[in-house]
C-alpha cells in the first residue's frame, strides 16, 4: 500500500500498518473514543463497543440502510433500530456514537448481550433477567472468533 501516513504511532514497518491504512480509508474507525486523528494506539485492547462500531462502519449500517431498513419499515427512517439498545442495561450510558453501531450488531446477531440473574432478595418476588452488552470490556480470542464466524455465516459472506 506503500507510506499512508495517517497515524503517527503505526509506521509503515509494522506488521498491520497496511490493514490499518485500508480501514482508515474506509472509515472503520469513525467516531472511535480515544481516537485523537492523530494516533491509532494499536497495542490497546479493543473494546466492546469499538468492535461493534468497527464492524457497523464496514458493511452493516449499509446492509442495514440500502437492504433490510427498506424492507422491514417501508419508508420509516432506518434510525428506528434504536429501540434495540433499549434492551440494554449498561448501554444507555455510553456515547451517542455507539447507540446505532450496537443496535445493528444485535439486529444482525454478530454481537449479544449476556443475561445476568438478578435476585430481588425477597422470597415475595422471582428473580428476573437484564441484558448486558459490556461495552466497556475488551474482546479475547474466543470473542473475537465467534464475530467473525457469525458475521461470515451468518450474512453468507
């Protein structure tokens, strides 16, 4: 890809600089918290949310908009997905950029939430289940492998 020189911390001998460069230029990274312009950080972990923004910013918020927005609402405006993060309860506390890029990992099921238990502590009331996203955490290798298998299988990539 030879010298991009879009961030001043990956130069061009290392190893991703050329993947890096490719998703610059694709917009992969677009409203990425701690993403100054200037320095990519690419010994950070990658977070939850950032992964759900990377993977909305390549394919899905296009798959989404041009495809399945269309057929599921007709001329509703696609922004109606929203309402998934609602299921949530560690979501709504995050940045605005994130809202959309979770909702459309959820919708396509690349991403989901874990259900936790909550007991209420009084043997008049069951338990109940909450969503979590964790948008916080970082992904591992397990993590990593399930999104990239579900994003390849399941959008018959």
């Amino acid at each position: 890809m030879g010298d991009c020189g879009v961030y001043g911390d990956v130069l061009p001998d290392h190893y991703a600089y050329d993947a890096i460069c490719f998703g610059y230029y694709g917009d992969w990274f677009k409203n990425m918290a701690g993403m100054d312009g200037e320095n990519f950080k690419p010994d950070e972990a990658l977070l939850r949310k950032d992964a759900a923004l990377i993977l909305a910013n390549t394919l899905l918020a296009n798959l989404w908009n041009n495809y399945y927005a269309p057929l599921l609402y007709g001329n509703i405006n696609p922004a109606t997905i929203d309402f998934l993060i609602l299921a949530y309860q560690d979501v709504l506390d995050q940045q605005n950029a994130y809202f959309r890029p979770i909702a459309i990992v959820t919708y396509f099921g690349i991403m989901t939430g874990t259900e936790v238990t909550i007991e209420r502590g009084d043997p008049y009331y069951d338990s109940y289940e909450r969503l979590y996203f964790y948008p916080g955490n970082s992904i591992n290798r397990a993590e990593t492998a399930m999104i990239f298998a579900r994003f390849i299988l399941d959008l018959d990539l």
